[in-house]
C-alpha cells in the first residue's frame, strides 16, 4: 500500500501547484508558455541538487535513450497542453487530459506486461470517469478540433513519460531516473528557451520578485510530486499508481473552494446546486475505484 500513498501525496502536491497556477494565470502571468519554461527550468535545476546529492547508478545507451523519451515526453504534455487551451478554455480542456490513465493502462500491457483482472480495469475506469466529472463544467462541447486533438496527444504523451519511467525504474534507483529524465527534457526545452525565453525574462523583470516566488512554489510542488509519484511507481504498478493519481482533481477542487472561502476573488469555483450534484456524484466515483484499485 506504500505506493498507494505516495500516489495520493504526489496527487496532493499537484494539487496545490494547480492552485497556485490558476492564481498566477488569472492575475500575473497571461502566456502559459512562462509556466511551461519555468517547469522545465526548475526539473534541471533540480537535477542538478540531485547530481551533487545522491549516488547516481549508470545506464546503458538504450537507456539513456528511453530517459530521453520520457523527458521529451514530459515537456511535450505541457506544450500540447499550452496548444490546447489556447485554442479552448482551460474547463473543456482539462477533463480530456484525465483519459491519460487509459492510455497507460494499454502501454503498460503492451509494453511492460502489466495484466490485470477485470476488477482493476474497472477501478481504473471508475477513477477516470470520476476525475472528469469532478473536472468539467455543465458543458462539456469543445469547438475546435485542433483543441481535442492536442488535450488527447497531452494525455498521450503523458503516457509515454509514465510507462518510460517505469520502464527506466526495472533497472536503476528512483534517484537516478528522476536524474536522467529531467536531462531527457532537454532536447525540446532548449529550442523553447530560444524562441521563447524573452517571454519569461520580461515576465520576471515586470512582475518582480512576487512572479518568482510564485513560479518557485509552483515548480516546487511539482517537482515534489514527480519525485513522489516516481517513487511510487518504483514498488507499485504504472496502470495503477497513474489511475489513483485521478484523485488530483478532486483535492484541486477542494483547496479551490477552500481558497475561494478564505481569499473571495483570488479565484472563482462556480457551485451551484447542480455542480455539487455532479461533484458528489464523482466522489462516489473515485471512492468506488480507489477500493477496487487498492
């Protein structure tokens, strides 16, 4: 049950960066390509932390190569991301991209041999279907076709990270992976750091000290919870820690209406009765798929 545990509280703390990053886009910062570089920038900074921290094991050229997928992959779920939700609004987005723990489930199996009796399927089927219920708004009808096409390859290629870590996960230390995967980012964060690193640096020059605390906090977080959710995918299965990770839109919702109560203004959650109706509806969900799933 370790693993279960570990996939909540990484669940948690992103979350909480969700929070944070709603806040910095409604008020601070309006090209979500700045929050992408700045993930980028803190996993290798990160990296680095690790490098003169902890003992690194080797991998092979083979390995190094699927470390580079799964870093390439990871930056890749935020820029197709990006694509998405400049196309659509951010709530007709984000419940696409909880249909990602199917995707891993036919990975895995292909690719890891991660079978499992229909009963598990069935709590991980019940996780995502609670996950975009709890997501959506009362509707749910996206316009642009480009938006679905790029919220299902984010799902996708959140997918190849997962299943690649894992992967990486049969053959070295959490420590190490989390190492090489951040440099795996590479490849595609420094073409985004030319065309786009202007955007960030005026960011921080007209927001002041304020835009870096934020920015920290958030990729704090989240950087946590990837180190939280590798290390649990390191004693537990990809298709099951990933489908607990579903929880995550339920706790956003929950410090969402905390911080609406406590801070009114700071962010909007529109709760109507029928909303609750729909929310209840999803705990029920995610409740029913933890217990089959656990």
């Amino acid at each position: 049950m370790w693993w279960a545990i570990l996939s909540v509280a990484a669940s948690f703390c992103w979350a909480l960066a969700n929070v944070n990053d709603k806040f910095i886009l409604s008020h601070w910062v309006k090209k979500p390509i700045v929050n992408v570089l700045a993930v980028g920038l803190t996993s290798l900074l990160a990296s680095v932390v690790v490098y003169f921290t902890q003992p690194l094991g080797a991998l092979t050229w083979f390995q190094l190569a699927v470390a580079i997928v799964a870093g390439t992959a990871y930056i890749a779920t935020n820029l197709l991301y990006f694509e998405a939700v400049k196309r659509e609004e951010i709530s007709r987005v984000v419940p696409v991209l909880y249909l990602y723990p199917l995707f891993v489930a036919g990975l895995a199996a292909f690719f890891l041999g991660e079978v499992f009796l229909p009963a598990k399927y069935v709590g991980v089927f019940l996780l995502v279907a609670g996950a975009i219920l709890v997501a959506k708004k009362k509707r749910f009808r996206l316009k642009s076709k480009k938006a679905i096409a790029f919220a299902v390859l984010a799902a996708m290629a959140s997918a190849v990270d997962v299943v690649s870590v894992k992967y990486l996960l049969g053959y070295a230390d959490y420590w190490t992976v989390f190492f090489y995967a951040s440099l795996g980012g590479l490849p595609l964060l420094l073409p985004l750091l030319v065309w786009h690193g202007h955007k960030l640096a005026r960011t921080v020059r007209t927001r002041g000290a304020k835009i870096v605390v934020g920015l920290g906090a958030s990729n704090a977080l989240n950087t946590l919870a990837t180190l939280l959710f590798i290390a649990a995918t390191s004693s537990g299965y990809a298709t099951l820690t990933s489908a607990l990770g579903s929880v995550q839109p339920l706790f956003t919702l929950l410090l969402g209406v905390g911080l609406a109560r406590l801070w009114p203004g700071a962010i909007r959650e529109n709760l109507d009765h029928s909303i609750l109706r729909q929310k209840f509806l999803a705990v029920c969900l995610v409740i029913a798929g933890v217990v089959l799933i656990t």
